[in-house]
C-alpha cells in the first residue's frame, strides 16, 4: 500500500511479452477491449474483441474457460484494466 492506496490488483507484462507469445503461438488469447470502431481501424493479429462496456455481458461467452492464459489489451491501459478487474470478479484468473 502507497499513500493510503492499494496497489493495482491487475497484473501488467510488456508489449515484448505478448509479442513474444504471438510469435511463438503461445496458447493464449489476445482479448482487445476497445470499441469495435478502434479495433475495425487496427488489431493484434488473432486478437478478440470484445469492447469494455461489454465485458459483463458478453466475456464468458468469448471465452468460457477462466483459467486460459488471457492478455487484454486497449489505447492507454485504463480500458483493458477495468475489463481485467470485471473478469477477476467474474472468476478469471
């Protein structure tokens, strides 16, 4: 704890990491959170989109096994944290 606040409970790894896991066809799941316009404009390749607004609604059908390997991603982060944060409380790990 720093100042009061909890640390982030969202686990980070660097941009090398999952291309790393894309090259070598990591058995994984590239879940891109931004808005379909975003993702229609440019996309990791294999990437899954499922905006963060519909994460609640729409992840366990995406993706039914909560166990699986997922790195979610948006523009800046703040997106893709919110998303990692619903899917923890819905079970993922």
């Amino acid at each position: 704890m720093l100042f009061g606040f909890h640390e982030p409970s969202v686990p980070t790894v660097e941009a090398e990491d999952v291309k790393h896991a894309i090259d070598t066809k990591e058995d994984c799941v590239i879940l891109d959170v931004r808005t379909d316009g975003e993702f229609s404009r440019g996309k990791l390749q294999g990437s899954i989109n499922c905006s963060v607004e519909q994460i609640g609604r729409s992840v366990e059908a995406l993706l039914p096994d909560k166990k699986q390997k997922i790195y979610v991603y948006c523009l800046s982060g703040a997106r893709s944290s919110v998303a990692v944060e619903t899917m923890q409380q819905m079970g993922y790990t």
